[in-house]
C-alpha cells in the first residue's frame, strides 16, 4: 500500500504517526544536546530541534503530493481570525517587558518553532485529518499538537508543569486549527502563532498584577481559545470540507 493511499484509509493513525516519528526526532535532538553540549549552547540546539520540525513536514508534504492543499497561497483575514488576536490582546492588557539583551534570539527560535510547528499540523496533518468530520480533525489535531509539549517535561525536569502545559497547547491547537479551516493559509496560522507565543513570553501581568492574575488571563485566553474553535466546529458542522487529499 502507498503511503498516499494508508494516509487516506488511515488519517488518524497516521497523522499520530507523523507526530510521534516528530517528536521522536526533536527528542533525540535535544537529548543529544544535553549530554553533549555544554549549557550555554543549549539555545542553539533548542533552534536545532526546532528546525528539524521544518524538514520531517516538507518530505511528508512531497512524498504525499499536497502541496497544493497545506495552504501556501495568501488567503485572507476574516473576522474570525481577527477574534483569534484575543487573546494576544488579553496577554498585552497590562503592557510588555521586554529582556535586557533584546529579542532576536527569542524572534529567530520562535520563527522557527512557528512555521515548523504550522507546517507540521496545520499543514501537513490538519489536510490528513480533513477526511474526518471537521469537530474531529479539529480536536485531534489539538491533542496532537499539546502532547508534542510534553518534551517539557525533560527539558524541565518538571513533568506536573509539562502536562498543564501540553493540556494549555492543545486548547490552543484547536483555536489554530479552526483558524487554519477559515483562513486556508498556512502562513497567517505562523504569524498569530507567533505573535501569541511572544505576547505570553513578554507579558506584563505578573509583574504588575501577580501570580494569581497572570495564571487567571491565561485560563481566560484558553477559554476564549477553546470557545472560537467550537464557534467554527458548531457552524461548519454540515459544511463539507475545504481541503482533502485528492
């Protein structure tokens, strides 16, 4: 059997494929990384692994012929995706800190972790899983993206903190993947990935309002997150999906 054909008879097991081998790559990275390397090159090698998420997706987009259904062209904004800047907004409410040796590391490895992250789920995964009832692609899809979170917990050392935190993602999974089914560009899907990784990183809740403010706006971001990718499930249920696998 074709990979093509298994991927069309089998999208959710093999959309849990392609993340597993993915997280198996980055984990190995970064576990190459920390016996290895010494710690101040620790950041390099996170930018290593975050670049690995960019390559595993572009041979599964060429070894399946579909690059013509990940979302490359423009697209265009809608209201919708304007309601998905909620919550950068939410995070912005009380200002930003930036840190004193500036941000171009920060901005290069979350460019990288955006679109590779994108290119893998809202690209390569969200059109495998679109042979499903929407509500299911887009669930799945989310729980696939917060599991890759996970890696936290070795990074860490903190596994009670890396599974809140792989639970948080995949509520922002399905917000990315409801937008993704609305815009039909993947490259909109980078930019408020991004911007909303950088809002949490630079927000100014905590400083100003503490702990128990900043974990109460990022509760309220993942309801709004959780609210608008059921919007778009409850709306579109007896639509027929955009994009497919021919």
């Amino acid at each position: 059997m074709k990979l093509r054909q298994f991927t069309q008879q089998y999208p959710i097991l093999s959309a849990t494929l392609i993340a597993v081998l993915q997280f198996g790559i980055t984990f190995l990275i970064l576990a190459a990384g920390k016996q290895f390397a010494p710690p101040q090159a620790f950041g390099k090698i996170k930018l290593l692994a975050f670049a690995s998420t960019v390559l595993l997706p572009i041979l599964m987009v060429q070894a399946l012929g579909i690059w013509r259904e990940i979302g490359l062209g423009a697209g265009k904004a809608s209201p919708f995706f304007l309601a998905c800047l909620l919550p950068v907004a939410m995070f912005a409410s009380m200002g930003v800190r930036l840190p004193a040796g500036g941000v171009s590391g920060d901005l290069l490895i979350q460019l990288f972790n955006a679109f590779g992250e994108e290119l893998l789920f809202r690209g390569v995964i969200f059109v495998i899983l679109l042979r499903l009832p929407l509500a299911q692609a887009i669930v799945i899809n989310g729980l696939l993206f917060g599991s890759m979170h996970l890696m936290h917990g070795y990074m860490d050392g903190n596994w009670p903190a890396a599974f809140k935190w792989a639970l948080m993602s995949a509520m922002a999974g399905m917000m990315f993947t409801a937008a993704r089914y609305r815009v039909a560009s993947l490259w909109w899907l980078v930019g408020l990935h991004m911007v909303l990784n950088l809002a949490s990183m630079y927000s100014n809740v905590e400083p100003v309002a503490g702990a128990q403010v900043n974990q109460l706006v990022q509760y309220a971001t993942k309801a709004v997150e959780v609210v608008l990718a059921v919007y778009v499930m409850v709306t579109a249920y007896r639509q027929k999906p955009v994009h497919q696998i021919a």
